[in-house]
C-alpha cells in the first residue's frame, strides 16, 4: 500500500492518551512499537509480510525473514521471537514450495539467533510470508526515528535498487549475475549493521523499505523536525538500477512513492528523472539510514568495515528548512 493510502486508512483511527509504558507507537510512523516491561527492559515489536521478489522459495523465505527483522533492528533492539505469517494457493500450487519457504525463513531466523515459536496460515490466490517479530531492548537505548540534529550526518547501509532489479526480473530483462547480487542483498540481516550502530551512538535511524530511501528519510525529517540533505551523486545503488530507471523499468509503487515525497522535496532543476526514481524506489529488506554525530562516524564505519557491511555517507542533517528534504544533483 503506497504512503498516502496508507496514511488516509490510519488517520481513521481512534486517538487516545498514550499510555505511559509505550514508549514509541505510530504517531511518529517508526519502524516499530517499544513497550516497557521494567525500568531495564522493553519489547519491540513488529509485524511485515511481502509477496514473491524472486523465483526461489528458499531465497524467497529467507528474505522475508530479513525483512522483518530489519525492522527490530532499526529500533536498536536484538529480535528474539517470531510467528510465521503465511499465505498460499494451496489448492493449485506445489506444496514443496510451502515447505521450503518456511525452510528459508526459518534458515534467516535461525542465524539471527531467534526462535520460531509458531504461525498462522491461510490458503490465497497469492503466495505472502512474514513474519510477527518481538525483540529487546533497553528503554535508555532505543533507537527512534525522532533524534536527529542539526549537524549529524547520514550513513547508508546497503545500496538502493531492489524494487527495480525485482521488477526487471519479472519481466525477464534480469541478468543471472545480478539477480545473485539482488538475493544476496535483500537476505542479508541488518544484524552487524545494528551492532555497529548501538556501539557507535548513532543518534536516529530507519530501515528502508517499501517507501524509498526519500520516503524513510522523509519520516525521519518530520520526527526529528529537521530538514535532511540528501546527496544524490552519494547514494549508492545496485549494478544496473540506474539504466534500467531511465528506461521506465520500475514497479507501480515507485510513483506512488514519489508523488507522497515530490511536494516534500527541494530538487535542483537539474536532477534526472531516474535520479528521482532510484531514490523513491520502494525497497525489500533495505539497508539502514543512520544519523549520525560527525564526530562519531569515523568510528561508525570502521565498526562496519570489520563487519563485512558496505555503507556510505549520503548526507546531512540540518536545521529546518522550507521543506524537510533537499537533493543534491
């Protein structure tokens, strides 16, 4: 569901006092809800699902894990259980493909060190797997979307590209090398990427998903009440996204996408059309965008370069502007 389909269907919702344990919930559209259980512990929790992005089951399965994890991730918490969520034709499709769904989720769950306590299925004309996921994490140490300054400096995590690389891949226009490339991106856990985030004291973050990198740094601008500038020549992206962008190679939720950010965005007259269309390109299992002191993003990507995980600086915070983002061409 695009950003602003979205936000007319929640805007019908009852408001109330906010409880005093819940210590983030959906007004400021964060990754996921923090409920505190003591004075040094409180559960995050969240739920995603997302239909085939590729071929294999168990490629598929192990993305899905991926991606909903990413989101307890982001929060700084450490995902400890899950419930599966699956729907499946079971009526007209092999049911070898069920099980080694199940077997990739269960595969990516496992290597985050988290148990699967179960699930729910139901049968549906259309293949979806996710996953309900509960984490932990000290009240004093949550990591929201909301703590953005003036002066920190945005790291990214992972290159930008999947929902064009995925589209191209449905329309048979994907080469084998780069759709290895693709799999291995979305299934790769933000885990060490976290890791380094908590022990960096990074100030805010979000993971990048479905909205696009504009459209998660968009909620990040509004609830730190700071305008973000984005670098466009400093995103990195995915081998190939860029061409097959200019070409028109792009899901449908990509313009939905860039309709919810165009109207919150300073763009130079100058920017390409598929600059736009890279940087509001709705993403699977996403890297994360991170705020950052400058002071402390030395230290925060050699942490990352020990880990294995590619980053890269894309921008900054800065005081609020006319709008709450800007790109630079």
């Amino acid at each position: 569901m695009g950003p602003e389909d979205l936000r007319a269907a929640l805007s019908a919702l009852p408001r109330g006092p906010k409880p005093r344990r819940l210590l983030v919930g959906p007004e400021s559209w964060d990754d996921a809800g923090v409920w505190r259980l003591t004075p040094t512990l409180a559960v995050v929790q969240t739920v995603d699902f997302i239909t085939p992005i590729v071929d294999d089951p168990y490629d598929f399965g192990r993305i899905a894990a991926a991606n909903a994890l990413s989101d307890v991730y982001a929060m700084g918490g450490r995902p400890t259980l899950a419930l599966t969520i699956v729907g499946f034709p079971s009526e007209t499709a092999d049911p070898r493909i069920l099980r080694w769904m199940l077997r990739g989720g269960a595969t990516a769950l496992a290597e985050a060190g988290v148990t699967l306590m179960g699930g729910h299925s139901v049968r549906d004309r259309e293949m979806k797997l996710g996953f309900a996921v509960t984490g932990e994490v000290h009240p004093k140490r949550i990591v929201t979307n909301a703590g953005a300054r003036a002066g920190d400096v945005l790291v990214l995590t992972k290159p930008v590209g999947t929902g064009i690389l995925a589209t191209a891949l449905k329309r048979g226009r994907l080469a084998r090398a780069d759709l290895r490339l693709l799999t291995r991106t979305m299934a790769a856990l933000n885990a060490e990427a976290a890791d380094a985030m908590r022990r960096a004291g990074v100030r805010a973050a979000t993971d990048v998903t479905g909205f696009g990198l504009l459209g998660h740094a968009l909620n990040l601008a509004r609830a730190s009440r700071r305008t973000l500038r984005i670098w466009g020549p400093s995103v990195p992206f995915l081998p190939g996204a860029t061409d097959l962008a200019a070409e028109g190679v792009y899901a449908a939720g990509l313009e939905a996408n860039l309709r919810y950010v165009d109207r919150e965005v300073l763009w130079p007259r100058e920017i390409p059309l598929g600059l736009r269309r890279l940087l509001a390109d709705p993403q699977t299992s996403g890297g994360l965008l991170m705020a950052t002191p400058p002071e402390r993003v030395a230290a925060l990507l050699a942490r990352l370069r020990r880990r294995g995980v590619a980053a890269a600086v894309i921008g900054e915070v800065r005081s609020r502007g006319r709008r709450p983002l800007e790109v630079t061409a």
